[in-house]
C-alpha cells in the first residue's frame, strides 16, 4: 500500500512527499466542509465554517492566511491537540511539510501572522462555550478574548460550509489576497 489518497478531484496525495501541485481549493473546500469539529463531539460544525471565521477575525491583509490555517486538515484529518501532542514527533513533520506545500501552492507566507493564532484561540474559545453542555475553560483559552457569538455560523450542511468557504476564498483572491 502507498502512502496516498485519493482527493475527490482525482488527484494522489502522498502523506511522506507533498507537492504544491496536490493541491486545489475544491479539494480543501469539500474535504474542510465535512469535518467536524472537535472529531464529531459536538453538534455538527465543520472545519471550514470555522476556518471562515477566523478569516473574519485576523486584520485583513492576513485573510487568506486565516482562512487556509487548517487547509493541511483536508489531507491529515482534524487530529484533536492532546492527539497531536503524543503523535508530535511523526505527525509534526508531515503536517509541516503538508502546510509548506500550501503555502507554496497558495502564496501564503510561512510562519503564519501571529494574529492567525489568536484569532484561532478565540474561536476556539466561542466554541466551546457556545457547542459544549460543560463549558468549563480549557487552560489553552484561559488568557485569551473570546471571539464574537456572530462568528458561530450554522450553515444546512457541509455543501453550504463549502460554498461559504469558497466564496471567502474567491472574495480575498478578488480584492489581491
């Protein structure tokens, strides 16, 4: 067996050689718009609705860059932070390279904008007040200013969690972002 998948676009990608050419925003936008957040332990809010908002969140000219933040997800999954904390040492380096062939593919700079990161945290805060019965606060978002409740989308379902997620894209490619 390779280390590949199939994206919905008919294109391989190889998990141990990203290439900037594995890459097309149809394929992030569908795969973004069917993961749930959290791996599906809350009501359903995808990936993408959240990646949207942080791209609201962040000052304009890092846009785009909140809006791809977990393009690498389409690929890897939506692996939970304690998961990824104790797979560090194998999944760091693929999701490194994955989100390097992004930014490439995308012209995204690297690292990110620290403000992508707050942005990031402060959606992760809204979410958990707003899609867990116990909202007790994660030491990860105790210090950080919780987003607005209007940046929690719903949407009918992933297919209009990727429209969203493509009409912010082509807005920001739009005006030069």
């Amino acid at each position: 067996m390779e280390p590949t998948i199939l994206t919905r676009s008919g294109r391989y990608f190889d998990f141990t050689k990203p290439h900037e050419h594995d890459f097309v925003i149809e394929d992030i936008a569908d795969a973004l718009s069917n993961i749930c957040r959290f791996n599906g332990h809350c009501p359903f809010y995808s990936v993408a609705q959240h990646s949207v908002a942080v791209s609201w969140l962040v000052p304009q000219q890092y846009a785009m860059e909140g809006l791809m933040h977990d393009a690498a997800e389409a690929y890897l999954g939506d692996v939970t932070a304690p998961l990824k904390m104790l797979l560090a040492q194998v999944y760091g380096p693929i999701e490194d390279a994955t989100e390097a062939a992004i930014a490439k593919t995308f012209g995204l700079k690297e690292p990110k904008h620290p403000s992508i990161k707050v942005a990031d945290l402060g959606m992760l805060k809204l979410e958990q007040k707003k899609l867990f019965a116990k909202a007790d606060e994660w030491s990860i978002t105790r210090n950080v200013a919780c987003a607005p409740d209007h940046l929690l989308q719903w949407t009918s379902g992933p297919s209009q969690a990727r429209d969203m997620f493509l009409a912010r894209y082509q807005y920001l490619r739009d005006i030069g972002l």
